[in-house]
C-alpha cells in the first residue's frame, strides 16, 4: 500500500529513532510514531523468527551493522514503513473512514431541494428529517420523519434503498414519494417501479409499479391502488388521498406551517377521508370537510382543534 508523505516521514524517523546504536540519541524526545515503531520491534511473533534464524559471527554482525546504517541512509527505511504500513492496514489502522451520513432537516412551512452527489434529488416537505448515505457499492437514505420525493439516478451497480417507519424502498433509478405518518409509511411511485415492504423481513415485499399507491402499516404493504401520476401534488400545493386517516391528513397539513392542528380527538382519528384538495387554506379545507364527515372546527389560542359534532358518530360522510 502507499502512504502519504507526511506519513512516511513519521515512520521513517521512528525508524530511525528505534534502531538508534548512540547513547546520545536517548535523551532526545521520542518522535510522534515511535510507538508504532517499538512496538512492531518488539512483537513476540517478530522476536520469535529470529531466535530461529542461524547464530551469527560477531564479522557477520559488524557487517550487517554497516549495511543497516547504509540502508537507514539511502531509503531502506521503506521496508520497515512497509512492513508497518501492511500490519497497520491488517490492524485498521489506514482503513477508510466510513462514510459520514449527510442530514437533511426542515421545519413546518420550509422545503428543501436537495441535488445528491451521485445526481439524484430529494425534495423535503416541511417538518422532514433525513440521512443520506452515498458508498461505491450502494445509496443508502434514513428517514425518521415527514415526507419527501425521491427522484433517483439510474445506477445498475448502486441500489437506492429508503428506510422508513419500519418500511423498507428499494430502486435503481425511478421516482416516488414517501410520506411517514401515524397511520403507517405512504409510498406512492410516479416513474419506474420499487420493491416495498418490511425492512427487516427478505422476501416480504410488493413489487410497486408507476401509478400506483400503497400504505405500509402493521408490519406489511397493503395492495396498492392506482392513482393519476400526471397531475399536481404537494410540491405545486395539492393533496390527492384515497381513505386516508384524518389523523394523517392533519400531519401532512402541519407540514405546511400556519396555524398549528392538534391531533384530533380518538373518535375522529381513524376516520378515512378521501379527495383532492388545495393545501393553501387548511381551516378552510378542514371546515369544508367537516360539513361532510361530521366534525367542526374551533380555534382554541393558535391552535385548531376537531370536536365532533353533536349526535355524529364520525363514521361516514354525511349523504
């Protein structure tokens, strides 16, 4: 293996230090590598193959003497770096450092474009954090909450693998949205295919294809369902859901910041609501869909809370 300069001349004066003859040299101050130098010195194993090498002449040992003050001199050094370099690499010691994971955050109300260095794009919705990991043999992303759309680089020897709420999406080159909420992982691809399904089962997996939508939630992916990829969605302020809990669409409408919605009551967070709505008004969406499904909406302080309405029972739109 090579070593830097700045390195190899570390080595080589430990080196020196190490096999010094004079007395002169022990009151000098032991170079930064010295150590590492004693101790491969001083290695059993090292001490052992030479107690089995042939006793030698003191005529042998004044020569080889000179040979080693010859060798430290014109760059003979290099065998000792060597040798060192091969067990500090055995060691760990010149290994490559891991990659460090790159963090991509957002608030409520911000989104983020982010283009990654292997050329695909991630677009944050608010309230979003992620990791991303980039390695020769593969792409790695950590999402630990919110929502994003992956448009990822076609890379055959590098697939792109996105874990998130226990859901595991794996592709080579396609576009998808991902959005975690409390009712589950929501995946929905809008170019290519993805494999999705349980990140820490092999095998327990669908197979998503462009135009299609699936929810994963109690430890599997439900069967998808077809939806219009062509038209706007949350990067251009549009929500398109299909029985979706009403406790998920308030996330996805406090990723847009402006009055804060509390989580609503138990009897409505189940409540599945379906349509396409404008995401620049959430009272006004929230008080047109209540006139439907049997809530109202009050402004408690900053905030906006759901209460049922009285005598509902917040099952089903109203006819």
């Amino acid at each position: 293996m090579s070593l830097n300069p700045a390195r190899r001349t570390a080595l080589h004066d430990a080196a020196r230090w190490a096999m010094r003859e004079d007395d002169a040299v022990l009151h000098e101050a032991p170079p930064a590598a010295a150590g590492e130098v004693q101790a491969m010195l001083d290695d059993r194993a090292l001490s052992d193959a030479m107690a089995q090498l042939p006793r030698l002449s003191d005529a042998d040992i004044r020569a080889m003497r000179t040979r080693r003050r010859a060798a430290i001199g014109t760059g003979g050094i290099v065998g000792i770096v060597a040798i060192l370099g091969i067990g500090g690499w055995q060691a760990g010691w010149y290994r490559a450092a891991a990659p460090v994971p790159a963090h991509y955050e957002t608030a409520r109300g911000q989104m983020l474009d982010v283009t990654l260095a292997d050329g695909s794009l991630v677009h944050l919705n608010g309230a979003t954090s992620l990791d991303v990991t980039l390695e020769p043999g593969r792409r790695s992303v950590t999402m630990r909450h919110g929502e994003a759309y992956f448009d990822v680089a076609h890379l055959p020897d590098r697939p792109f693998v996105v874990r998130a709420g226990g859901a595991a999406t794996q592709v080579l080159g396609t576009a998808f949205n991902l959005d975690i909420a409390a009712g589950g992982v929501r995946l929905a691809v809008y170019r290519g295919k993805v494999r999705f399904g349980d990140a820490a089962a092999k095998g327990a997996a669908v197979i998503v294809p462009a135009g299609w939508r699936t929810r994963f939630a109690d430890g599997r992916a439900q069967p998808p369902t077809r939806f219009d990829a062509a038209q706007k969605d949350w990067r251009d302020g549009w929500l398109d859901i299909d029985a979706m809990p009403l406790g998920d669409l308030i996330d996805a409408l406090n990723r847009r910041g402006g009055p804060l919605i509390a989580p609503p009551p138990q009897s409505l967070r189940g409540l599945a609501v379906s349509g396409r709505f404008r995401l620049d008004s959430p009272h006004a969406l929230l008080d047109a869909m209540g006139l439907a499904y049997g809530f109202r909406t009050a402004r408690v302080g900053t905030q906006l809370r759901l209460e049922p309405t009285a005598g509902n029972d917040a099952r089903s739109p109203r006819p």
